[in-house]
C-alpha cells in the first residue's frame, strides 16, 4: 500500500522558509505533494520554490488578513491526497519523518498522528530539548483528555485524515480562535475519532523566537478565549470527573497574576492545582 501526503504549509514574510521547504525535499519517503499557501509575502517565496524546480511542490497565494487559519483551509481544500500533514514555515522535519509515519498507518488503524519536536531558538542555536518531553497518548474519551489536560499537540508534527478535517468543518476562521485554531480543531475531530496516535519519537524542530513576553500574554490570552468559547463542555467535564479546576488553566492564571506583581493570587492557584 503506497501512502501519499498532501502537506499545508502557510508562510507570510519568514525567514526561514526555506529550510522548511528543503526539509521535505529531503524526505526519505517521496509521495508528497507540497502546497504552499503565501500570504503575499515580501521575501519572493515563490522565487524560492521555482529554484527547487519540484513539481511536486505548489503555490498559492491568500491574503488572510491575519487569520492563518484561512491559508491552511485553502490548502486543505486543494490537497489531492487522503493524508495531511502540517508544517508551519519556521519549523522543519527530520528526513526519516514521513517514512515513519508510514509504518505507523501501515501497520495501526489510527487516523491522527503526532509525535514530538526538539526546540530551535534562533539558526544558531538549537535547544537539544524535546519540547514536550513528556507528552502523553491521550485517553478515551480523547475530548475529555485535551480539556482536562490542555493541548500538547504539535501542529507541525501532525498527520490526519483529509476527511476528518472536512467533517470537523476544517479549521475554525473566527477572529477569537487565532493562536489556538488547532486545538479547537483537534478537539472537533476528537468528537468524531477516538483514534489518535503518539508516535514516540522526535521527528523536527519547533522555532521558538526569543521573545518570551510576547509568547506568554498570547498564551495567556488564549486561555482566556478557550474558557469562553468551551464554557459549557468545561462545566460539564469538571461535574463528571468531580474535579474543581482545571489545572492547566490555573497554571495560565497563576502566570497572569505572577506577571501583575499579584502574589497571593498567584499562589492560591498554583496550590489550588496541588490541591486537585
């Protein structure tokens, strides 16, 4: 059974697309098709893909207007394969990363795969440090595990279903899901599959800028969004697994206060998340 890939990769003005681009070029296993989505970038990306002179490798061009979750949908809708991959054009793959996939849908009857990535800070430095380094298989009920639990789902590891995602209503384009779209779409799909899979092994490298501040007032933010958007599915999951809060949730809060010099605060959620 020949397994072929269709991977999304998005890109607005980055510096390394490149990189991520050469990556699958790269790739031990050769049924892919790459479609590149540019949100008319100042870098010439598609200079840089007529270089490589792949015709496996397509563009398109989308102005999102910031919703990222926009130019992946297009390439999800002009993908020709039953199997995507993600790719964000920062990150990149290591050569084998395809092929192992591969034996893992030969030989499972899963329909979304992840695995884990190593940390990469800048082009001269890489942080030999998984960034989840303990990240976990999921359990049934999937949906409940990502709220209880938080997403540890790396968007540039995962493989899925086409069809899964069609069914899910793709990724969600609303302004109050930028950052955060993939584990709402995670959590779509994980109402219609149980089936994910934990490829226990580490096949790229996230970029991680070093601007810490920022990172952390847009996780925080998130968080926020998440609460409201899932406010009832939380309630309900909080009353059937008699939990009082969300750990990962307080983890978020107790950063907020922490950051606002609000000490007390901060340490009541943190032992609030020793307590449960």
């Amino acid at each position: 059974m020949t397994i072929n890939y269709s991977i999304v990769l998005p890109t607005y003005n980055c510096n390394f697309i490149e990189r991520s681009i050469d990556s699958i070029i790269k790739q031990t296993h050769k049924n892919w098709e790459l479609i590149v989505i540019d949100n008319f970038s100042k870098n010439n990306v598609k200079k840089i893909i007529e270089s490589k002179n792949d015709k496996r490798i397509k563009y398109f061009r989308c102005k999102n207007k910031g919703i990222i979750a926009k130019s992946r949908n297009l390439g999800i809708k002009n993908a020709k394969f039953k199997w995507i991959a993600f790719l964000d054009s920062d990150d990149y793959w290591t050569s084998e990363k395809l092929s192992l996939v591969s034996k893992y849908i030969k030989k499972t009857n899963f329909d979304f795969f992840y695995h884990n990535m190593f940390i990469k800070r800048d082009t001269n430095y890489l942080l030999k440090k998984k960034l989840y380094k303990y990240n976990r298989s999921l359990k049934e009920p999937v949906f409940d595990d990502l709220i209880v639990n938080g997403n540890s789902i790396i968007q540039s590891s995962v493989v899925v279903k086409k069809n899964l995602i069609k069914r899910a209503g793709y990724l969600s384009e609303k302004k109050n899901l930028v950052a955060w779209e993939d584990f709402d779409l995670w959590l779509k799909i994980s109402k219609i599959t149980e089936r994910f899979y934990l490829i226990k092994k580490t096949m790229g490298y996230y970029y991680i800028p070093h601007n810490e501040n920022n990172k952390l007032k847009r996780f925080i933010n998130n968080i926020e969004k998440f609460k409201k958007v899932y406010k009832n599915e939380i309630k309900k999951i909080k009353f059937k697994n008699k939990i009082n809060s969300i750990w990962w949730i307080n983890y978020a809060e107790a950063l907020m206060h922490y950051k606002n010099k609000n000490f007390d605060k901060s340490y009541f959620k943190i032992k609030d998340i020793s307590t449960n």
